[in-house]
C-alpha cells in the first residue's frame, strides 16, 4: 500500500497557518479586519505569453475526440454542471458549499472511491485535486524535474501501477459525475525549497509538469488497455491549491497567464465573499467557530488534528469519538453562521488520510449528509463557484463583500 507519511510530515513541518496572505485588489476588500483598505501590487512582466480570452467554442458535435498519446479525449460538455445565472432582483444567493480534496489518490484505503460516492449520495459536486506525480508509478519518478530539487525527488510516495490504474478509473467517474479535477500540483514540497521560495517561473515548470503527467499517462505507464480519461485537461484545469498552502504570492502570476479561474491556495480569512487577486477567484479556507470555545479553527482536516493531539496523527483513541463531534460540529457552526447569515461560501478541505482513526472522513461525511439537502444550499465544485461569481452584476458583488458572516441583509435592498 502506498502510505504518505513522508506528506504527513510535510504538512506538520510546514504547518498551516494564517501568515503569508496575498492583499486584495483595490476596492475589492469587505469589512474583515486583515485586509482592510490593501491593494495588491501590479503582476511582474511575465516570461511566458499571457492567455488571452478565445472565440466561443462551437456546439459539440457528438464525435469523441482523442488526444495525444490517448491519455486524455474530449468527450463534450462536463455532465453535471449547468450555466450559472445571475441573481434576480431581491433574490437571495445560493448557499454553496466546496468540499475539496489534496492529493486526489485512489490508495488501498479507497478514499477517493468513498467520497465520490458520498457525493453521489448526497446531491453533491466536489474539487479533486490531483497531485500529478499520482499517475507516474514509482519505477518512472526520473520524470519528475521538481523546482530546486534533484531530478524524482517528492515529499510524497510515487504510487504503484495499480495504484495509477485505480486512481484513473476514479478520475473518470468523477468528472463524468461532474465532479472537477484540479491540481495539487506535484512534489508536495513545503518550507525550504518549497513552495513559498519558488519564483514565477519555477512555479510555471511545476504546473507544465502537472499537465503533461495527466496528458501523457499512457506513455509513462505503458498502459495499453485503459480507456482515456474523458475530458482534455487542458481546458479543464482552472484552479489549485498549492501545498501546505505555500506560494501564493508567486504562483498567482503564472495561474493568471494561463487563464486559471481560481486559486485555492490562501492560508485563511474570514468567512466572508470572495475577491479576486491579480485576476484570479481567491477560494481561501476559512476560519470557524470552534465548539465550546472563543477560539476559530480553519476548514481544513490537518488544523483539527494539530488542535486536538499536535503533532500526533494517531493521538488518544480514547477521545476520538469526541474529537469527531468536534469537528463536524464546528463545520456546522461555520455553515450555519453563513448560511443563517450573509450566505458566503463555506470552503472545506481535506486529505485521503485516516489520520486520528479517520475522525476527519467521518465528520466530513457526516456534514455533507446534513447540509447538502438542505433548502437553498449548492454543494458544488470551486470551478461552480467562480462561474457563479463571475455571472454576477460587480457592484451586487461588492455590497455582500461588505457584510459580516452572520448579517442578516435585507436582500431586496442588496442584490437590486
């Protein structure tokens, strides 16, 4: 089985927490009180071309094309997804919520195969994202040329090949059930030579890896008898999140150039309406009433596990019933505060780990089961969300930015 303990480690060196944050662009910023007034400096010249908006692709014409070596195809429209419409006057938004995954490996725990069914189950939509060295077996890691790394060098494991066989076919039922498929990127390197020292460039050469290790999978494998994943990655892939939420700061140029819808890579705020940065959707994850407490915990797994036993991912079994309650009733706090209140997005992340005696699937399922039933509520992928957002009339955009999480606005008077 493939583990990914070096990951762990990665994660608990790294360490995720509020520091590092990008400014807004002008006159995009609510009332939260980190970014007050900031605006984000100009992008640097660029030494690669900048993607500019196409013509509008012509209707499908119900042919399936294959790409490349046969890794990928296009196969028409993502099913799943529909148009996003812009609010009526008086209408109240939507309340979505993104339950997103780092890694996106289908490992002997089948995790991935677990939650996409979840979702399934649950009238939900989620971002998978896929660490691309995923679909390279081990024996093929030389591939790999990380930036200021040693050529196959990774954070995490290299899978086996029937780990790659297994995590394809969960690829592919998970877009045809509309579910996204981002990038987590590669490596999974944090703090020195990671992420957060790597220039614009560096991060453009670990992003063109990305895609060319999901483009080119069946001349990595040698595969022959593996159908190709149905959808061409190259308009597919919109957005990310880098690891242990680092480099942001220089990774948002590159995301720009290639016409990224958003960025998932902030280390936290508020919950509050999103703005955009150089041109991109910033999706942070967000901070949460914490049960029982003054505290605020952020909506990713690995910060319950660093509050409830540090360092340990296999702390006091004794109170892993309790740390689960926990953790999905401040899940709950933070969609109720929002969903009751100013209905910004909740963003949920999350790993394929069983850190804790898996606490953290359970709790996360356990939310999806409440919420996303519910009236009014939109389990949807990040790339859903910007296509929400950016349907929207801007100066609608900027009164919800000015609302607290749990205001109450009139609404007729704010979305007219």
């Amino acid at each position: 089985m493939v583990r990914t303990a070096r990951r762990t480690a990665a994660l608990l060196a790294g360490g995720l927490f509020l520091s590092g944050a990008v400014a807004p662009e002008a006159g995009s910023t609510g009332n939260r009180p980190d970014a007050a007034g900031a605006t984000a400096a100009p992008p640097a010249a660029l030494p690669f071309p900048v993607a500019l908006p196409g013509p509008t692709e012509p209707p499908w014409d119900g042919k399936v094309t294959v790409l490349g070596d046969g890794s990928t195809s296009y196969t028409g429209p993502q099913p799943g997804p529909k148009p996003a419409e812009r609010l009526k006057p008086g209408e109240k938004p939507p309340q979505f919520v993104v339950f997103s995954w780092d890694g996106a490996l289908e490992n002997d725990d089948h995790l991935f195969s677990r939650f996409r069914k979840a979702a399934e189950q649950n009238n939900a939509r989620m971002t998978f994202f896929l660490s691309g060295i995923y679909l390279v077996p081990a024996a093929k890691r030389g591939l790999y040329r990380p930036p200021q790394h040693a050529p196959g060098a990774a954070a995490i494991d290299f899978p086996t090949g029937p780990h790659v066989r297994e995590t394809l076919e969960q690829l592919r039922l998970a877009w045809l059930a509309g579910n996204e498929i981002g990038t987590h990127f590669n490596g999974h390197f944090c703090g020195d030579k990671g992420g957060d020292h790597w220039s614009t460039e560096e991060w453009r050469s670990e992003i063109d890896q990305a895609y060319s290790f999901v483009e080119n999978w069946r001349t990595n494998t040698g595969f022959k008898d593996v159908a190709p994943l149905p959808f061409d990655y190259r308009k597919e892939l919109v957005g990310g999140r880098a690891p242990c939420l680092e480099g942001q700061k220089t990774l948002l140029p590159a995301e720009q150039a290639l016409g990224w819808r958003y960025d998932a890579s902030s280390p936290g705020e508020f919950q509050v309406w999103p703005t955009k940065l150089n041109g991109v959707w910033n999706f942070p994850l967000q901070m949460m009433p914490y049960p029982q407490s003054d505290k605020q915990v952020m909506s990713m797994d690995y910060n319950f596990l660093q509050r409830q036993s540090g360092d340990s991912t296999n702390g006091n079994s004794a109170k892993y019933e309790t740390w689960r309650k926990q953790t999905r009733e401040a899940y709950l706090n933070g969609f109720e505060r929002v969903y009751n209140g100013s209905r910004a997005p909740l963003f949920v992340g999350n790993h394929f780990e069983t850190w804790n005696g898996g606490i953290y699937m359970q709790a996360v399922e356990d939310v999806m089961k409440d919420v996303c039933r519910r009236d009014g509520v939109r389990c949807v992928s990040f790339r859903e969300v910007a296509d929400w957002m950016d349907a929207q009339d801007p100066q609608v955009l900027a009164r919800l930015r000015q609302l607290d999480p749990a205001q109450v606005p009139d609404w007729p008077a704010l979305v007219r």
